[in-house]
C-alpha cells in the first residue's frame, strides 16, 4: 500500500474528549431552532410558533444526508470544486430544507483546517468526511448517547464524534460543528482537532 492511503480501523480515541475549554458546556441533548428564511404571512417572524425546532438524531441525520451528497455521492470533479471553495474559506450551500407551514432554512457548510496536521489534500479531505459520517451513521444507528459542546460566548456547537484516521504517518481528527443559527441559515462546520488531545498519556513511573 501507498504512504498516502488513509487508513482508520486501528487508529480509536484512546481517551475521551478532553473537558471543553473555559466557556464550554456539555449537554447530553440537543434541539437546534432557528427561525425560516421565508415565513408564512400569517405568522411573526422569529416567533416561538414559527420556529424549526430539530433533535439531535433528526439534525445529524439531515446533516450527515447533505454532506454525503456534497463529497461522497457526487461526482470527483464536483465534488473537488466543493471542497476548494470551503478549503479557500467560503461557505458552500448545500439544500434549503422545508417544513409544511413553517418556511424554509437554507444549510450551508464550511470547513476549519487550521489544526489539520501535513498538508491537506481533496483524496484526504473525502476520505476523512467519508470516515466522519460512517461514525456518525454507527452512533444513530446504535441510537448512542451523543454529548454535545455548547460554546456560551458563540453560541456554536461541536458534536462529540471524532473521527481520527492516517494518512502518510500523520494522524488527524474531523468532527462536526454547527455555528451559531441565523435567521433562515444553519451552517454546519467541518473541523479538525489537534490529534494530540487523542493521545494516550504514558502512564506514570511506578504506577501499577
């Protein structure tokens, strides 16, 4: 095999994640509401009763359906051009998601690789989306406890599915955020993590 392959089945978190960071909080459930783009005219914009309101299951699931349809089940080439516009620091629009009587909610995504270790490449990048959203479809699958990062100066999330991989003797994580909602945009964050916080500690001298 290539130095270049990636590769993920030995490679496991070899700690939990480590305790958020000052303004982080930890919730073992999740609804994301945000208000339409488009209202119905009968209704207030930004009301309770005109708000989207999704559990974590429903969200990662839609989520998980956008960006597989956006990197692994489209075409190389449009899909390379996807990931060159959000690795240049734009965000790419996915789908604008309907709810009967509640307007629509435009998803968008970006990608955050300033931790990314090596150099990143498009066949790297689709292959660590690709492991991401197999560990996310595993932890819906087995309904797992999925906690989520809750920043409370921001306003953003991060949900804790890490998916670590290899490639060229490097090892790197991507997880999946969501920035804080606006008005009719929910813009999901594809992001790595410093692998080093994955890192088992050596044990201590003397310990048994």
């Amino acid at each position: 095999m290539g130095a270049g392959r990636a590769r993920d089945d030995r490679l496991a978190p070899r700690s939990p994640l480590p305790a958020p960071a000052p303004g982080l909080a930890v919730n073992r459930g999740f609804g994301l509401r945000f208000a339409p783009l488009s209202p119905p005219p009968e209704q207030e914009p930004m009301s309770d009763n005109n708000s989207l309101t999704m559990d974590t299951p429903r969200f990662l699931t839609a989520s998980a359906n956008l960006l597989h349809a956006a990197f692994i089940r489209a075409s190389r080439a449009q899909s390379k051009r996807h990931f060159a516009r959000i690795q240049g620091g734009n965000a790419l629009d996915l789908a604008t998601l309907r709810s009967e009587g509640k307007g629509e909610v435009l998803f968008r995504v970006t990608l955050d690789h300033t931790e990314f270790r090596g150099k990143i490449g498009f066949p790297v990048f689709r292959r660590a989306v690709e492991l991401l959203l197999g560990r996310i479809g595993e932890r819906l699958r087995l309904k797992m406890d999925i906690p989520v990062y809750a920043s409370e100066q921001t306003g953003q999330i991060l949900f804790s599915i890490p998916a670590l991989f290899e490639d060229g003797g490097q090892v790197n994580v991507m997880m999946l955020g969501v920035d804080a909602p606006q008005a009719g945009i929910t813009t999901l964050k594809l992001q790595f993590l410093d692998p080093e916080q994955f890192r088992q500690k050596p044990p201590e001298a003397g310990a048994a």
